[in-house]
C-alpha cells in the first residue's frame, strides 16, 4: 500500500494500498528518544521461549517459474449485475495507440508464469465466466515470450491476442483509480535515539502475533532493524519497503503477516481531537504534528491504530518489484490492485484516466495504461476500484501520492472467448 501535500481525502483513507511518501524527518536527541515498549510478562516469556526456533534468514525470491499457482478468487462476491458491455475495437480506445504497453507485458509474462501452474481446466473466477479458464489464456502465454522489445511489437501483441470489452455499471461507467508505491527507507541494525522504531519479523508465539501495536515492542520478536518511527509506520501502511543500511546494502522488507487487527486512520484521530482540519490534514502535516508534540504523543498517536504490520527480508533481485497478492513480482506501471471478487488474478485491463507526470502533479495528463491485474488491498472494493503500482523509491511514491482520478476501464480477453464487436459477421 505519501506526497509532501497528501489531499485530506487520501490521508484520511489510508489502507493496506495507500500511497505515502515519507519526507525528510527531524532528528532526535537522546533526552527526546521514542520509549519502549513493555516487557513482557512472565507468563508470555515463557510462551515465547516454548516457541519453536527460527533463523534468521534472509528470504530469496525465487524465479517466476517456481511461483505457485495463482489464489483461488474469495466466494463472497456479492450477486449485483452483469459488468461486462459492448465490446470494442481498439480504435475506439483513447490514447491506446500513443500508450508503452510494454510493463504490461511484463508483468502479463509473470501472470503466465503462475497460470502455467493452475488447473488448465479450471475457470479464472467461476463467478466471472467472462473471463474464461485458464487454458484459454495459454495460447497468448505462449506468444509473449517471443515478443520484441519495441513499444509496436508490443502494442500489437496485445491487439493479436486480445479483444477489448468496456467495463461499466447502471449506476455509471467511471471507477476511482489510486496509486501506491514501495518506499525505500533509512535503517540501522541497532537501535539509536534516531533510529528506534523496530522492523519486526513475524513472531514465533501466534499469541505475540495477536497483540496490539502498543504492546509489541524489540523483546517480543526477532528484530530485523530499527528506522525512524514515522518511516516504519508508515512503509506498514504501504505493506512493504526497501530498507537501507548505513554501509548502503538494502534489502526488501516484505510483508510477512499482521496482527488481525483493525486498521484505524491517524489522520482521522488528529481531526477528531481539531489538531487539524480535513483540509489541513496531509502526510506533511501529520509529520510536523509529530515533531512539535514529541517523542511520547508520537508513540501515542501511532498506537491509536492497533493494526501491526510483519516483515520478512528478501534480498532484491534485479528489475523485480515487491510480490504482490497474486504471489508474482510487480511492474512499475504495469501492475495493478483490484477487488479480486470481480476481477481474477493475471487478467488484463486498459484503464482511461489522468496520471501524474511528474512527483506532486495533482493536475495529471489524460491518458491511458495496460496493467496486468496482481495484487489486492483492504481499500479496493469493488468491480471499478483498482490502485496502480508506480514502483519503488520516493520518486514513485510522489506520484502516487496525488494519484487520485475517475477512470474508465476496458477488460482484455483472449479473442477466442470474446463477444464479437458489433457489425462483424
């Protein structure tokens, strides 16, 4: 799941896919670092030493060809109306010509990767037999991998391999398109008044896991490193991150597992207390709240939200981004979270909209982007909702920060379970 200027919408909205950039933050001296969190009791010492053992190690990710099979699509999709309308040409679709759908080439090479594990026979989501089984996607599969790598070859792969269906709903035919990023951020191994928010690893006790933030604390887990508070907040929010050693290694902190806990807006908290107005409210701002109230009210404020976030390491391999819920690596602009109810895992969708061209760009540019459907989020509900994945680092997360527009979006299906566009015999 972050702008210098965050709306209020955003900040107060923030979830397992929201988008937060983390500026510059203010040090602390060693009368003003952030206190601990408690000891343990007794009893949940020995729950801890009765725990099985667990080394260290840093997780490798492993080639796409290993990855499972893609999760199965959740049940509980609710029985509202047929999303599918008139198919099209992709001359009819705006900026599609003028549009890089290389990323999404990419990260559909990854899609393939994990439907080629699957049951061939089975249906993508049986709720949603548009999109038909996955042995009807294969074909294309086996196409991508000899495609060159110039936008044309690209571009008319997908047109090969695809027909274009609008996607749509009675009440209207515009979604909510958002962004998120993997932010990177500055750590160290041992803990120091600047650096003393622990990164922990998922606890060996189930009972430990279950705390709330405010009871975890270094003596509960292994202890992966330290970062500024707010940092570590904040990349729980985003889900993962780079962390960043002071000799300059980095490695990724992925997420691991959470303590089933519900997530609660702090950006909402300081609202409700008039520490700021929902106009006022931003990433900056709640920053700067941060280093006029301290050390202390810090700590106070995050453990308003009980929700904790996990993290295993994974050493980084090159061009790969963060595996998302579809268990694949993400592609900067070529992946996307959706509500996996309506839209299965690997699909594709052509989403008109407005994007940022540059880090802060509120006003954006009209046009399009092919991604490839990969990873969910607790805030993406809905068969028109989807968060898009700008990559890594600050840059990204500038972008997506002010990522928040109407979008319109177009389903790619494999031709040979397609409609036909209307006038063709």
């Amino acid at each position: 799941m972050l702008r210098r200027l965050l709306s209020a919408a955003a900040i107060l909205s923030l979830s397992a896919c929201a988008t937060i950039a983390v500026p510059p933050q203010p040090e602390i001296t060693e009368k003003d670092s952030v206190i601990s969190a408690p000891e343990p009791s007794p009893e949940l010492k020995e729950e801890i030493a009765a725990a099985p053992s667990a080394e260290p190690e840093i997780d490798v990710i492993e080639p796409l060809e290993e990855e499972a099979a893609p999760p199965p699509p959740p049940s509980d999709l609710p029985l509202e109306v047929e999303i599918f309308e008139t198919p099209k040409w992709y001359s009819d679709l705006p900026f599609w010509r003028d549009a890089d759908q290389r990323p999404a080439l990419k990260s559909f090479l990854a899609s393939c990767a994990s439907f080629a594990k699957a049951d061939l026979a089975a249906e993508l989501n049986p709720r949603q037999p548009e999109y038909g089984r996955y042995n009807d996607w294969m074909p294309a599969c086996d196409e991508a991998f000899f495609v060159g790598d110039s936008r044309k070859e690209a571009r008319r792969f997908f047109e090969d391999q695809f027909a274009p269906l609008v996607l749509a709903r009675p009440d209207g035919d515009e979604g909510l398109l958002t962004g998120y990023y993997e932010p990177e951020i500055d750590v160290r191994k041992t803990a120091d008044p600047i650096y003393s928010e622990p990164i922990l690893a998922k606890p060996k006790s189930e009972l430990v896991q279950n705390l709330e933030r405010s009871q975890l604390g270094p003596n509960w887990s292994r202890v992966i490193a330290y970062g500024k508070p707010i940092d570590v907040f904040f990349m729980q929010i985003q889900g993962s991150g780079r962390i960043k050693f002071k000799d300059g290694s980095i490695v990724r902190a992925a997420y691991a597992a959470n303590n089933g806990r519900k997530y609660k807006s702090i950006g909402k908290v300081l609202v409700s207390r008039g520490e700021m107005t929902v106009e006022q409210a931003s990433k900056q701002a709640i920053s700067d709240w941060m280093e006029r109230a301290g050390p202390e009210k810090t700590r106070a404020l995050m453990n308003e939200n009980p929700r904790y976030i996990f993290f295993t390491e994974q050493k980084i391999a090159k061009g790969q981004g963060p595996r998302g819920a579809m268990r694949v690596p993400l592609t900067a602009m070529g992946s996307m979270a959706v509500d996996p109810r309506y839209h299965p895992y690997g699909t594709l969708a052509w989403l008109e909209t407005t994007l940022p061209q540059k880090p802060g760009d509120y006003k954006g540019k009209k046009t399009g982007v092919l991604v490839s459907v990969q990873d969910t989020g607790s805030a993406i509900r809905g068969p028109l909702r989807g968060d898009l994945f700008f990559g890594p680092g600050n840059i990204a997360g500038d972008k997506a920060g002010v990522m928040k527009h109407p979008v319109r979006w177009t389903i790619l299906v494999p031709k040979a379970i397609a409609p036909k566009p209307i006038g063709i015999g």
